[in-house]
C-alpha cells in the first residue's frame, strides 16, 4: 500500500516542488496540500494520512506552527507521524518537537528535499515508528555540547561519538554496522559504553535511545 501524505507549506513555490516529487515516488500517495495550519489540521482529520509532512512555520503566525500540530497530533492522532521542514538549522524547536518522545516523528532541513530518496527514507522511516534527525541538527548539537567540562562527551572515544550522533540521526543498529563497516555485535558494545559513560541507561529501544541522545546533546537532563 502506498504511503499517504498531508502536505503544510505556505510558500506556493516550495509546496509546488515538494509535491512533485512526491508525486512522483509510486510508494508515495499524496492526500491533501494545504498552505496554513488551520486547513491543515482540517486535512488530518478528513483524509487520516499517515504522515504529515509540514513547514515549521506557516500562516498565521509564522513561527512554530507545525511544531504545535506535531503536539497536538501526538495526543489526537498518535498514529499519525510528522515530519517537520526547517530553512535553518534550530536544535531548540528540533528538542522541543522530540520532548515528549521521538517515534514517529522527523526533523530535517529543506535542503534535504532536493534529495527525493532522502525525503522518501525519512517519510517511511517516521511511519514504521522510527525517528529521524538532520544531520546538521546534531552537529549543532554536537558542537554545542562539546563547550561544556561537565558533559561527559569528552569521555567518548571517536567511535562512540561517531555513534552517538547515527543514533540521534534514528539509524538502527543494523543500519550502522553497514555505514562503518563493523559488526552489529560491535555496534551494540559500543552503544552500551556510550550510555555508560552518559549514564543514560542501555535501552535498546530505538526511539528511547533517540531522546536520550538528544537531550544529553542539547545539555539536558535525560
């Protein structure tokens, strides 16, 4: 069955565009293109997408819209996943959109969209129930991170922090051992002493391990 999708963009042009390329990914069934957040929300209700794909700022207020929507489906329509689009790289909204879990939700910069394959894997990545997290959202973070004594970070070896930041990203164990070249059972040892270090717990569920990744990187407590 085709993955379907409600598009949020306000810019005409950029909606134009990212529904091209939808459109022309045969897995992909887009359902509803909507330019401000009311006819969004409306659209979730009247066509049940499986995945919202929005601005993370649209009228009326420009600021924080498809945040808000992503919280406000987690409580209506917890089935339903969110990937948010962002013009500039904010580790703040990217925390906020993840507080209160990160399955089945993504955020990623609209650059990315260039890359149909790229926007594809994330959309079917947040509809399995998994989670995705630009790169350079976790460089950020990452960079940020690292100015802290108190961090722990610094404890890491460049493996585990190589990792560490594929686990943010929402990469699976199996999906890692690939990217580096190293055994799932190797990845797996590596993940446990990056949570020792941190002393976020060695959960091997994927979305918990998310969270924690990015709230030790944005210097919260986990």
């Amino acid at each position: 069955m085709s993955l379907r999708v409600a598009l949020g963009e306000d810019s005409y042009l950029a909606r134009e565009g990212i529904s091209r390329a939808l459109e022309a990914d045969d897995d992909i069934e887009l359902v509803a293109t909507c330019a401000d957040y009311d006819s969004l929300r409306a659209a979730v209700g009247e066509t049940e997408p499986d995945v919202v794909l929005t601005d993370i700022r649209m009228p009326p207020s420009h600021t924080d819209e498809g945040i808000r929507l992503a919280e406000e489906l987690r409580e209506t329509h917890p089935g339903v996943g969110v990937v948010v689009l962002s013009q500039y790289a904010e580790p703040l909204y990217a925390m906020k959109l993840l507080e209160h879990g990160s399955d089945r939700r993504a955020y990623l910069l609209k650059e990315r969209v260039q890359d149909r394959s790229e926007l594809s894997r994330a959309l079917h990545e947040v509809a399995a129930g998994r989670s995705v997290v630009d790169a350079r959202i976790v460089e950020a973070l990452l960079h940020a991170r690292r100015t802290r004594e108190e961090s722990g970070l610094d404890t890491l070896t460049t493996r585990e922090q190589e990792i560490l930041a594929l686990i943010a990203e929402g990469w699976s164990n199996e999906a890692i051992a690939a990217r580096l070249v190293i055994t799932k059972r190797a990845v797996e040892r590596h993940i446990n002493a990056i949570f020792w270090k941190l002393e976020l717990g060695d959960s091997a569920d994927v979305s918990r391990r998310v969270k924690a990744a990015l709230l030790f990187l944005a210097g919260q407590d986990g």
